[in-house]
C-alpha cells in the first residue's frame, strides 16, 4: 500500500476524530474512561475525546480490509484492502463533513 494513502487513511480519522457528532457521546462518558489522577481540564478532555474517536475510526474502518486480506489469502491484495480501508473511513467521515464544512466556512 503506498505511503500516501495511509497518510489520507490516518488524516480523515483525525478528522472524523475532531468533527464527528460522536465526539459529544464519547466526552459525556469521560468518567469511565478519563484517569482519575489527571486533572479534568476541558481542552485534556476534548483532545482525549478525539483521538479516542480518531483511534476506533482506524479499527472499526480497517475490520472490512483485513476481512478481505483473510479472505483473498494475502498476496498482492495490500492495495486492494488499502483501498478497502480508505473508504471504510470515508464512509465513518461522513456523518462529521457538515462540521468540517462549516469549521472551515463553507457550510450553510
């Protein structure tokens, strides 16, 4: 798989991680993840809520590719299940485009 599209991959997560409507969900549910011997500082919180958000984007996308690359038996089917693993995140991203539309003045 080349090196740009898991840039791409690792990108749109982090987006979906800063912009997506589960962000709320995940911080409201802070006190069964968030250590009790950090500090509850907004910003922390927010960041934690993020790449919490941005990390399952990864996994949850990557399940379907890795299906493909157990199934297909390996191979030369790394740009396939690389191609597999950038649309399942699109796909997760989507629900978060009217944020980073508006986020960066376009929406309406």
């Amino acid at each position: 798989m080349p090196q740009n599209s898991i840039v791409l991959i690792v990108g749109l997560a982090i987006l979906n991680g800063m912009f997506s409507p589960l962000l709320i969900m995940i911080y409201a549910l802070q006190g069964l993840w968030y250590p009790i011997l950090l500090p509850p500082m907004l910003p922390l919180v927010l960041m934690l809520s993020s790449l919490i958000l941005a990390t399952l984007t990864l996994m949850i996308a990557g399940v379907p590719a890795a299906l493909y690359e157990r199934l297909a038996g390996g191979g030369q089917s790394s740009f396939v299940s690389g191609l597999i693993w950038l649309a399942g995140v699109i796909a997760l991203t989507l629900p978060a485009m009217p944020n980073i539309l508006n986020a960066l003045g376009l929406g309406g």
